[in-house]
C-alpha cells in the first residue's frame, strides 16, 4: 500500500490560500507561513500531517496527495474544512 507524507495550511478563503502560494512560490517557508496562518492543530508544527495511507483523509485531500506532484506545492483545495494549501513531501 503507498503512503505519502504531506503538510498543509487550512484558511476559511480561497483568496487566502492564494496568496499563501504566491508567497511560497515567492521563497517564503511553508512552516513559517503554517505557523502564522493555518487555523489546524498541525500549524504549529509546521503543518505537518505526518504519514498516511489512502482513504484517511477527505477524498479532495487524498486526491492531492496519491495523485499531485511530490515537492509541489497544490491548492487551493477546499474541502468541508475549509481551504488548503498541500505539500507532498515524500511518497512511498
């Protein structure tokens, strides 16, 4: 079974989310910016989600982190959290 290790930053808009990107595509850090926005418990540690398995999370998240590019970063994705800023930083 693979497994993928991912961070994310949940925010309540897609404009939000928007500019959290342009500011990683802009050399920003993603922990950093996960500290100071994400509105998930895992913002504190630099939104790290650790590593799962396929169907542990809502079907827009899993879709991200079995099927996008590893090291990208995806978004916005909205799911019934909200809106989320994904980075797949390993998969297996």
């Amino acid at each position: 079974m693979s497994k993928a290790t991912a961070r994310h930053i949940l925010v309540d808009s897609e404009s939000k989310c928007e500019e959290i990107i342009k500011e990683i595509n802009d050399g920003a850090e993603f922990a950093t910016l996960a500290q100071q926005h994400s509105s998930c418990p895992s913002g504190k540690d630099g939104g790290s989600l650790g590593t799962f398995g396929p169907g542990q999370m809502v079907p827009e998240f899993d879709t991200a982190c079995f099927e996008g590019t590893v090291g990208e970063v995806q978004g916005p994705i909205k799911t019934q959290f909200g809106y989320h800023v994904v980075q797949v930083t390993e998969r297996t």
